[in-house]
C-alpha cells in the first residue's frame, strides 16, 4: 500500500469513529449517567477504606465532570417539575461542589475532609433521590 492511500483508508477510519463516538457521549441518557455517579461513589468509598487518595480524587472529579443531561431529557424533568426545578438543580450543583470538595480533600491527603465530603455528598444522592427520582424516571420511562 502506497503511503497515500494508507493515509486516505486511516483519515476515513477516523471518519467513520469519530462521529459516532461523539454520539455515544451525547446521548448518554439520565439514568446511564446515574449508573456512572454510583461506580465513581464507589471508587470513592473504596479509596478511602485503603487510604488510596488517587482512587478517591478520581472519582470525585468523574462526578464533578459527569456528562451533561441530554436537552430532550432536560425539557421533559422542566416540564414535569416546573418550579421546583430550581430545587432539582440546586441538589445537582451541591453534589458538584460537595465532589470538588472531596477532590481538594484527597490531594491535601485530608482524610477527615474527605470522609466529612463523602458522608455529605451520600446524603445530597438521597435528597434529589427522596424528592426527585420516582417522578423523573416516571417521566423519562413513559413511551
Ligand atoms: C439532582 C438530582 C439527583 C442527584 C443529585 C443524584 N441523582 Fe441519582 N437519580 C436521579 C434521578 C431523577 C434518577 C432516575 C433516572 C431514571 O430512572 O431515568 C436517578 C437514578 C439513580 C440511580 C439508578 C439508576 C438505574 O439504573 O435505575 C443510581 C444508581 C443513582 N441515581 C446514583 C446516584 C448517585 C451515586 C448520586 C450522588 C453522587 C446521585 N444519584 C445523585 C436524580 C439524582
């Protein structure tokens, strides 16, 4: 193979892989991005039970940076929330800024404000999931 054409069969494998990586990422739905905060919750937890501070700032910061919801979905909790949407919201910038937190606390090696940051972001899943999550997957199931 001449090294031009090697160079036109990789530019449209990347053609091809490109876009549809893009889309996997966009249309990560509410509840896979859920299914990802509690595997990041884990490395966590599990960090902090072996004193493993990378394991533990890693996840925090997979929480801090999880994928956006898709708007589609975001229309439809608005309109099933309507004001209360300003509650949803807040829980979702707690349990960020509660990650960032956990973050800064596993970089200092702070044991204790990690393990304070962890207790307080557990309870900021529940709030949103006391509230919040019976209506939403209800909304988001519905054909
Ligand atoms: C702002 C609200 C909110 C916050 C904060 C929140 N959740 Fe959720 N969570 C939801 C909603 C709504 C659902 C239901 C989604 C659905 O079924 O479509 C859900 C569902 C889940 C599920 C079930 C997914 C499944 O397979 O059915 C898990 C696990 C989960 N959340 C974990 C977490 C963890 C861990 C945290 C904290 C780090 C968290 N959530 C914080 C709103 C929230």
């Amino acid at each position: 193979m001449t090294s031009r054409k090697r160079f036109i069969g990789l530019a449209s494998l990347v053609f091809i892989l490109t876009p549809a990586a893009a889309l996997t990422a966009e249309a990560m739905t509410l509840k896979e991005i859920m299914q990802g905060l509690r595997d990041d919750l884990v490395d966590i937890s599990d960090g902090l039970f072996v004193d493993d501070f990378e394991q533990v700032a890693r996840g925090a910061m997979a929480i801090a940076e999880h994928p956006p919801i898709p708007p589609a979905q975001v229309r439809l909790v608005a309109e099933e929330l309507g004001l209360e949407m300003a509650a949803f919201k807040q829980l979702d910038t707690l349990v960020h800024e509660l990650s960032l937190e956990i973050n800064a606390a596993a970089e200092a090696l702070d044991r204790e404000a990690a393990v304070t940051g962890y207790k307080q972001i557990i309870d900021g899943c529940f709030s949103c999931h006391d509230a919040f999550k019976e209506r939403v997957a209800a909304i988001l199931s519905a054909p």
